[in-house]
C-alpha cells in the first residue's frame, strides 16, 4: 500500500475555509481606525484567516480546556543578553507550516493555506493565503519567495552557500530546488530526489522561521542594487562605515527571524504576532500586528495581549529575583527546579504560577570537541574508551536528587555509576596516575579537562561542579569554567574551545527530526561539521561511526517525519549514539518549569513547556 504522503496526495486541512462570524476589532487599534490611520479589520485579515481553537495550537491532550480569550494587557520579561531573549523570540516567531504543540505530525498551513506533497515526496505546492499583509499593510505574494530565492539565495555576495535545507533530500551536496510561481498566491517546489523532511524544515525544526522562505521584498528592494541604484544606497553605506561593501549594508537590514529582538526589527515589516516598536540598552518593546493573521471562534484577532516588553537584567540570577517578586509574567528559559521550593513560596503568595511541564530538551550534557586543535586532546577525546570512563564517572544520582529533584530518569546508557571500571578503563588506555595523583595525556604531561559553559541556564553551573568532582575522583584533573556567552559561542564556531563543554541536548525533538544535534552543530567539533557541510570540501574528515551517523541523517531527510522508514532511520542513530556516547548526557525526561502571571489563561497543563511558550498569542489575562 502506497504512503499516505506519496503520489498526488493532498494535504488541504480545511479547518478555516468558511468563517460566519463577524470580526472582532481589538480595543487597542480602535483609535487607529477612527483616525484612518488603519483599516478596519475585515480589510487587514486575510481571505481566510487561521482559525484557532482547541486542538490548532496546542493538543487537545495538553490543553483540554482551551477557551476564547479577552484583550488586553502587557507581558513582561525579563532577558540577560543584550538584543536576546529566547523566551519572546520563541513566542513571536512563526513557521509556514504549524503542527500542535512543537510537533511535525499533522502539519497544516500557518503562513500558508494549505500545500500539497506529490511525486514521491519530490514535489511540493504551497497555496498562500490571499490577503494576507506584512505588518505595513502590503499585501503578501509569491514575489517574496522569488525575491529571496532568486536575489538573496543567489546572490553570492548576500549568501555565499545556497541553503541545504532547499537542496535535494536537505542534503549539503544535493540539488537546488527549482520553483516555479503558478500565480500570485501560489508556487511549486521541485526536487530531484525525494524530500519529506521538508515538513519538519518548514515547521518547527531549529526554530526555523517563514523569513527562511519569504520576506518583505518590498522593502527589502529599496537597500539591494538590482532593484536601486548603488549610488543611491552609497550615502547611507557609508554613514554605517561600510565602504563600498554594500551586502554587508544589505544584510545588517534585513531582518530574519533570529533577529527579531535585535534593533533591526524595529519597525520592519513582519508577520510576527507581535512587532517591535522600541529598543534601547534596557528595554525591548512590541505592540500587537494589526495584520496577523489569526481569529479565534468568535473572530477576535490574535493575539490578546497587546503589549510584550522585556527588560535587561543582570544574569539568570538577577532573573529569578524578579520572577519570586512578580515582575515577571512569563519566563521558561531561566528557570530551574533547584528553585523550586522558592518558586512554591512565591506561588502561594499569589504572585506566580509554576507549572511543572516536560522538557523539549535533555537539560544538561556533556559535549566534546573532537576536532580540537591539539593532538594530544584530539587523540584523548576520540578514544572511545576515556569517553566510557567519563559516562560510568558520573554519579547521576547525586545529581538528579540534588539538582533536578528527581525530575528526570537516568539515559540508558547511563545506569550505572562505577568508578573502579572508569579507572580501569583509563588505566587500559595507557592514562595512568602521575606522581600528584592526576592522569598523564599522552604527551607525558599531566591532562588538565576543562569543562566550559555559559550562563544559559541557572541548573549548568551546579551539574559543572559536580562534573568537575566527579572527574577528579578517577583522577582526572579537571576544571569548569564559566564564559560570557558571546565568548562562548565564538570560541565554538572558530573551532578554539580545548576539550568539553556543558549545554543540552535535543534528544527528545530528534524523533520528529526538529532538532538533529546528534551530528555536530558549528561550535561542536566545528571541522566535522564543515566537512559535512561543504561535502568533504572543507573542514576535517571525521571518523567511520560519525561518517554513518551523517549517512543516517541524510538519508532521513527523504522521508516524512514519523513514516516507517524515518522510524527506523531513529533508532539506527540512537544506537549509533548510545554506542559511540557522542554525547554524554546527565538525564533523560526531564521536568521543566514554566513560570506565568496567574492570572494568564490557556496555558497547557501537560506537554512540552516550551510548547506553551510558543503559543503566546492565545494566551490572555481572565
């Protein structure tokens, strides 16, 4: 029997095609409308809009009791990086294709209407919505495809590598794309071989966002030299001291969707539920879309908060502080449940609602850089032997009771905590104790394990020092090091961090095939990962076990998520994984805390946290 996603079949979900009841304008753009300075909301919506009800955004499961919500209000939170916050980013930013909760299965059109797979998964028809506008007004069509496909993608100096995401199977080394634009609202992808993942790259997956695949060419044809004239744009490249590099000036305004809490986004024209009005060294400010594109049953416009602000704060620390005082009404990033008996204080004060959700994340992991510059770190780090002994070093019950509340269950390759075998295993590898006790590398000189991390989560820094002991009992003389985030991330792309590093690990989103850090990400052994990238081009040749790794995830991107064949595809990696301990995590099911207002409604109760976080436009104030 053929798959349900082969030949010619049509994925209309027709829960939005008729719509009886009359539009709601939101209270908040009532001014705006008297005044002429907008339409009235029959002529912003489109066509057809997104309806949303139970079941859209969030599953039924999660969110048994999901209900029409009232306007009004200002979200606060708070962020500890400049121009960054993750947790509005999630919530604003909004993919082509939306499945409930965080998931690929039973995709439907968000951005777009509908779409169509045929021939094989190698064809794809995406239908957009008629009448659906930017934030300014102007009216979405295929132009904004073309324009980045054609303009942006092509364009060498803009983007020096077309996508691999719209390459043949997602493969770095397949074949572009070829579209066709079949009318102003609808375009035909094709791809040589076939390509299912495709629905995960057009949903969720990697936080991906519409700007991948469409953007304000209207806009953005006023800073491109196709469309205006170098001497035009030379004055204003030159007051940002660019010289003549004009696509740097190009790229520094357009505004992905990574980039919507940056100062870029202010005022640029966007689909976001929310859009960016101010920015300053302390403050990041969004008013409601008067264009978005979704209505609730009653036909009120989301989102119902009108207003999101987030403010500059000192650390996850200084975070916390304000969320046990009620300043802040929604948070997930910062929190951690060794705050928890402080988080139930605050609870029945009435000042917060701590719910206690799943994670879309495995929340703490050790993760190596095996291309690391020196040879004798290199030669440590890929014996898989070392990397046994540090898994069986880890006392995984000290940390879960101590750091996680027991929130969590051991991974399965993790059950068993043994230093006497991890120093054996050392031993046999020729790492044998110096005369202060420490391991000798293979050098002859004492190996100094540095373990780095940033201020990414408040529960890294706990797990870091009892990693830190831990390894230090088998003889490992090892340190943790904390580093500013930017430092963090630079010194992992440029292929400069020594040894290991703690941060999560997606697990839980690699079934879907949303989140695939099971091959190297840049910044984790950055020169496999060119390799992989570039087609053996550039970068370092990495090892037979991690050459079939990336051989199964190429090969998974021919499939739909959750087919028989992308299932079976999983399992191969997750034994590759287990069996080579890639990556060597502290738990698996974890619980994550999400902190709201108590007074804010349709908040899930079961699921993914960060799911709730990224369905802030049906939340509300009762």
């Amino acid at each position: 029997m053929k798959s349900l996603f082969s030949l010619f079949v049509i994925l209309f979900f027709c829960i939005n095609l008729t719509f009886a009841v009359e539009y709601v304008e939101p209270p908040f753009l009532l001014g705006k409308v008297k005044s002429g300075e907008l339409p009235p909301i029959s002529e912003r919506l489109p066509n057809e809009p997104l309806i949303v009800k139970a079941g859209v955004i969030t599953s039924e499961e999660d969110l048994p009791n999901w209900e029409p919500g009232k306007y009004g209000g200002i979200m606060r939170f708070g962020h500890s990086n400049t121009n960054w916050n993750p947790d509005v980013f999630i919530m604003l930013n909004e993919h082509v294709l939306i499945g409930p909760g965080i998931s690929p299965s039973d995709a439907i059109g968000n951005i777009f209407l509908n779409y169509k797979i045929s021939n094989n998964n190698t064809t794809f028809t995406f239908t957009l919505r008629k009448g659906l506008r930017w934030s300014d007004g102007v009216e979405v069509t295929t132009e904004d495809v073309r324009y980045v496909f054609e303009d942006v993608y092509k364009n060498e100096k803009i983007n020096s590598v077309f996508p691999a995401k719209f390459k043949s199977g997602g493969d770095p080394a397949g074949k572009p794309v070829e579209i066709t634009y079949d009318s102003k609202y609808q375009f035909t992808m094709k791809f040589d071989t076939p390509y299912g993942g495709l629905v995960s790259e057009l949903s969720i997956k990697g936080w991906q966002g519409y700007t991948d695949i469409m953007r304000p060419s209207h806009h953005l044809k006023k800073f491109h030299p196709k469309y205006t004239s170098l001497e035009k744009l030379q004055p204003e490249i030159e007051r940002l001291g660019f010289k003549d590099e004009w696509w740097q000036y190009y790229n520094s305004v357009d505004c992905t969707n990574w980039e919507l809490t940056k100062p870029c986004s202010k005022n640029y024209p966007s689909l976001w539920p929310w859009i960016m009005v101010d920015i300053n060294d302390e403050v990041m400010s969004f008013e409601r879309n008067p264009y978005y594109h979704k209505v609730d049953t009653l036909g009120q416009q989301l989102p119902y908060i009108d207003k999101v602000m987030s403010q500059l704060v000192g650390d996850t620390d200084s975070t916390n502080i304000k969320i046990l005082a009620g300043e802040i009404d929604m948070t997930r990033e910062d929190t951690a449940l060794v705050r928890m008996p402080l988080y139930r204080e605050a609870e029945d004060k009435g000042l917060i609602k701590a719910h206690i959700l799943d994670m879309h994340v495995n929340p703490t992991a050790l993760k190596c850089n095996y291309s690391t510059p020196n040879e004798n770190d290199r030669k440590v780090l890929n014996n898989l032997k070392f990397r046994r002994a540090l898994n069986l070093a880890i006392n995984r019950d000290e940390i879960l009771e101590n750091i996680y509340f027991n929130m969590g269950e051991k991974p399965k390759y993790g059950q068993v905590f043994d230093p006497k075998a991890a120093e054996d295993l050392l031993d046999e590898i020729g790492m044998k104790r110096g005369p202060d006790g420490f391991r000798l590398g293979y050098d002859g000189k004492v190996f100094d394990f540095t373990l780095d991390y940033a201020d990414h989560a408040p529960d890294i820094k706990y797990v870091a020092e009892l990693l830190t002991e831990h390894f230090k009992a088998i003889g490992i003389q090892t340190k943790s090091k904390l580093m500013e985030s930017t430092l963090f991330n630079t010194t992992g792309t440029n292929n400069e961090r020594r040894h290991c590093h703690i941060l999560w690990s997606v697990e839980p989103m690699w079934e879907a095939g949303t989140w695939t850090d099971y091959i190297p990400e840049m910044g984790e052994s950055t020169l496999w990962r060119k390799w992989y990238d570039t087609n053996g081009k550039d970068g370092e040749e990495p090892p037979e076990a991690m050459k079939s790794m990336m051989k199964l995830h190429k090969e998974r991107g021919s499939h739909v998520p959750y087919s028989p064949r992308d299932a079976e595809l999983f399992q191969e990696i997750i034994s590759n994984m287990h069996e080579n301990l890639w990556v060597i995590e502290m738990l698996d099911d974890a619980k994550y805390i999400l902190i709201t207002n108590p007074s804010i409604g349709n908040v899930q109760s079961s699921g993914q946290a960060i799911g709730a976080n990224n369905s802030g436009e049906q939340l509300f104030y009762r």
